[in-house]
C-alpha cells in the first residue's frame, strides 16, 4: 500500500513488483538479467508475459525457433502497469506486427479485447491464456452460472476481437511468426493438402476434423489437370499423396493446380532420399505469389532446418509439425470474423436475487415470441383435478432444488389424474414444507433435439450467452459455445459450426434456434432486471421448436 501511495503521489508508473523487467531492441536497452540473443531492432514481434520465470524460458525457446523479438514485457503482480498498458506503449510503434501475450489472469479482460479489436488491422494479437480451468461451480444458481467458465469466455472474447488464441508455448511463437505476413487473408473454409508421405497426410486430415474445419473437395477440372500432370499411380483424393519418389515437378504441378482455388493449400515434406527440398525451396522463393494461400510444413530435423529458415526469412508460413499448421488455421480461422466490439461493462454492486415463478416467466418469454411450451403453475394438489389432457410433465418449484431433473424434481409421462396426485406426493416429500413452492405441469412436447440457451451478467464480461447441446447432462458433456451481447445470427452461426452438435443442428430448423439466441440476447438487453437466464431443453425439430423449461433469476 505504501509502495501504491508513493508512486501515485509522484506519478511514476511501476512495472512489476514481481517481474523480469522489460527489453527494449530499439534502444538497445535490456533491463532485466535475461540474454538478449534474441532480440533484434529490426525485428516486429514483442513478447508479454505475465509471468517472469514463464518469460526466461519463452526467451529461450524464441531464439530456438529462430524468432526475433523487438520487445519482451514482463508485467509480474501488476500493481500499477499492466497488459493494456503495455499493449497501447508498443503498439505506438508502427513497425510492430505481432504481440504475443502470455498470461494467467488477465486483469481488465474487457478493456484488455475492446484493445485487441481496436488494433486488429494494424496488429496482430496472440494469446496464449495459462489457468484456463476453473472449479467450484456447484453452487451456481443455474446451468449457466456454472457452465460460464472462464476458458469458454476467453475464447469467446478472442472469437468476437480477432485475438489468435493459442494452446502451447511452441503454437504461440509459430502463430506469432505466420502472423507477421497477413495470413488472415487464408481462405480457411476449405484446405487441400499436398504431402509426399501418406502417415503425414492422415495427421494433417484427422486435425482438420478435430478442430471443425473442412478438407476442400476437387472440382472435375482439377481433377482433370492433376490426372493429366501426375503419375498415375497417385490416387487423386484429398490429402494429396505424392509419394515418396516425388520429384519437383510432381511438387511444382501439384501447387500450381491448388493454387487457382480459394482454399488455403498446407504442402508437407519429409525429407526422403529423393525429396528435392532444397530446389523446392528455391522454387517457392522465386514465386512470392503463393505466399498468401500456401502454409509449409517442413517435417523433420537438421535436414530441414536451414531451407525452412530461408522460407521464413521471405514470408512463408511454415511449420514443423503438421497438426500444429492445422491447428494454427482453426485459430486465424477463428479470429479473423464475424467481429464485434465487446461493449463496455457497468461495474454493479452484488443484489439480492430472486427466481421468477413458472408462470411470471412464460409470459414473459412468450412476449419477445419464444416457442414456449405453455402449462399451469399449481400451488395446491386439489388443482390436479383442472388438468384435463393427459400424460402430462410434472416439475417441482422449489428453491431446494435449482436443476430440477437432477434432483430427481421431474416427473414425466404421468398417465391420469391418480398418478398425477401420486406423483405429487413424492415430488412434495423431496424438500421442507416451507421450501415447496408448487408444481408446474405441462403437456408432454414430443421428442427432438435437446438444446441449451443461457445467459448471465458477468462483472467482467458483460452479458453471457451460452448455446449449444442441451438435456439433463448439459454440463458434462460440455458441448457449447459462448459470445457477448450484442450478437449477429453471422456470429452465431460461426460458433455453432465448431461444435460437435452442430451437424445435428443444421439437419434441423437452425434457424430457429438461431433466432431464438438472438431473442434472449435482445431481451438480457431490455430488461436489465435480469440476471441469469436457462433455457433447457430447447427442443428443435425439422420445423420448429419449443422451449420446455426455463429458469429466471432476476434482482429483487
């Protein structure tokens, strides 16, 4: 605290306490006690690391990967400087390109991607983002309270501010490094791949799966002019498998043909006996034009090193391994749109809260035109007998139990008016008589797709919405994604096709639930009275949908 009063009273800013220091290439300034190997005033990636001893052995692995930096910030316990400071001090310099972060909390994270969204055309920002789990969610007043997590927000914030997040140190320098010429203008929708051994171009394909992005598939003319090109022993599909008698012409073709479609091509080469690595090399050094749609993969060691440095050294984005060049594409993929500016954050005062009752709460939602699946909110079981339309859905309203299926709160298929009020009866022992608010029942809706939609007010964030595959086991399996209001149905859609569900989804009325997103992320914004909000299941059929529970938390 005194250490804060002094430098406030004397306006000195303090980087630190707790931190490396800084290094400045341009100045020849190397405050810290770190070597400066790397570091060269001609160079246009900075390095920002939260941590001091995380940012000794980056240093380190920069000058092994043959990366130069022009600045490194390490920014410790941040009692006065931190990464927005510092992002705004290095991006004054226009000579720099790239700025990679490393960090494990990030300490106005709004601020911190308003910033990256800001800079976007002129910079390029990578993040890669330590303690990315969380726990102790158990007590979350709703499912998106506690499927809220830190991790999914942070990629949601990268998605929506063109931040390239990263998910290892060795992916933050190559990122940094392809970066540096513009790859965002890779057409990553579709990739050909072209390699000359067939294991190679199966690893390259099944992270392309994994990381929800697509192999392109050859028109009939190009399969034409490959067929005419190429040996005929070379099965023409996509991974393109060139053998590994392939020689510079096999190569050569192969990149000229790839080269007149919109995909991004990814070239793998090992180095085989009769792989022409140094000719290729200096064929795709007299041909810059391929620079902007082509990511090299040079695979292997000591063979490969110096033609892979002189392909850096002129532009080429190029990789050793080629899951972490398919990687690097998902991440340019999803940071290059649709973009939004995060909008700014009232800092509020915790309230007390209170749940909406099912019948405040489907007039509500029934007003902004959600499919909501109507029913009646009885508080004694005598009202049973106002039921005329069986099997019915019967749901306990307690505060005891917040996920109502879970607690064993549900009961489904209730034939007639007998087994309703013995259902009642067990529903009603499952909490204290002063806790047990009623039962709300509804028609059975008929079977479909479970989703999820949520939404909460995050003191750091803003307003949360949630989506994604819903039903009783939403957060196990976990298969969700997240943006910040205002959202676009553009957004949406990107999001959703990153998620396993989402073949599902688009067999279906997508936009529906597209549409329906968009409505509780426009009512979180009319009604700020409105804290937490689940919507689980939201059934999608073919045509249509309806929303069969919800939950609604609201200020007192």
């Amino acid at each position: 605290n005194s250490l804060t009063q002094i430098i406030k009273k004397y306006k000195i800013r303090l980087l630190g306490p707790n931190c490396l220091g800084f290094i400045n290439a341009d100045l020849g300034l190397n405050a810290t006690f770190a070597p400066t190997q790397t570091f060269d005033p001609r160079a246009d990636v900075a390095l920002i690391s939260q941590s001091g001893a995380m940012a000794v052995a980056l240093l380190d692995m920069a000058r092994e990967q043959g990366v130069s930096l022009r600045y490194m910030m390490s920014i410790g316990n941040r009692m006065d400087v931190d990464e927005i400071d510092i992002i705004r001090f290095i991006s004054l310099d226009t000579k720099v390109k790239v700025i990679a972060v490393y960090s494990e909390a990030l300490g106005r994270p709004d601020e911190f991607f308003r910033l990256c969204y800001q800079l976007r055309h002129r910079v390029s920002v990578v993040l890669l983002k330590g303690g990315s789990t969380t726990s102790g969610s158990a007590a979350a007043l709703s499912h998106t309270g506690s499927l809220s997590q830190p991790d999914r927000l942070i990629t949601a914030a990268c998605r929506q501010s063109g931040v390239v997040r990263v998910s290892g140190v060795r992916q933050l320098f190559t990122s940094a490094e392809s970066l540096r010429y513009g790859p965002r203008s890779l057409n990553t929708e579709a990739i050909n791949i072209i390699t000359n051994a067939g294991g190679p171009g199966i690893i390259a394909a099944d992270t392309v799966e994994q990381q929800s992005l697509a192999l392109a598939r050859f028109t009939p003319a190009m399969l034409r002019n490959l067929g005419q090109k190429l040996s005929s022993a070379i099965q023409l599909t996509n991974p393109l498998d060139l053998l590994g008698d392939a020689d510079l012409k096999r190569f050569t073709r192969s990149i000229e043909i790839m080269s007149q479609t919109k995909a991004v091509t990814v070239l793998i080469v090992t180095p085989q006996t009769m792989t022409p690595i140094k000719e290729l090399t200096d064929w795709l050094l007299d041909k810059p034009k391929y620079r902007q749609n082509l990511v090299v993969v040079y695979l292997g060691g000591l063979h490969m090193m110096s033609s892979a440095e002189r392909l850096r050294g002129a532009g080429y984005a190029v990789f050793t391994y080629p899951d972490e060049a398919i990687r690097h594409l998902a991440a340019v993929r999803l940071a290059s749109g649709p973009l939004m500016l995060l909008p700014r954050v009232n800092k509020e005062e915790a309230t007390p809260l209170v749940t909406l009752t099912p019948d405040k709460m489907e007039k509500l939602i029934a007003r902004i035109g959600l499919p909501v699946l109507s029913g009646k909110f009885l508080r004694r079981s005598s009202e049973l007998r106002s039921i005329k339309q069986f099997p019915v859905a019967m749901k306990i309203i307690s505060s005891e139990i917040v996920h109502k299926a879970a607690g064993g709160g549900v009961k489904l298929q209730v034939p007639d008016l007998i087994l309703a009020q013995q259902a009642w009866v067990t529903l009603q022992q499952l909490v204290a008589a002063e806790s047990f608010d009623g039962i709300f029942v509804q028609p059975m809706a008929r079977p479909g797709l479970e989703l999820f939609i949520g939404a909460r007010r995050d003191p750091s964030f803003g307003t949360i919405i949630t989506f994604g595959l819903g039903g009783n086991q939403v957060e196990i399996i976990n298969d969700l994604a997240a943006g910040f209001a205002p959202l676009t149905s553009k957004y949406i859609e990107t999001a959703l096709s990153g998620l396993r569900c989402y073949t599902a989804i688009r067999r279906l009325d997508q936009a529906a639930f597209i549409r329906s997103i968009l409505a509780v992320a426009d009512l979180m914004a009319r009604k700020p009275v409105i804290m937490e909000l689940d919507i689980n299941p939201f059934i999608l059929y073919a045509q249509g949908a309806v929303i069969v529970d919800l939950r609604l938390i609201c200020k007192k």
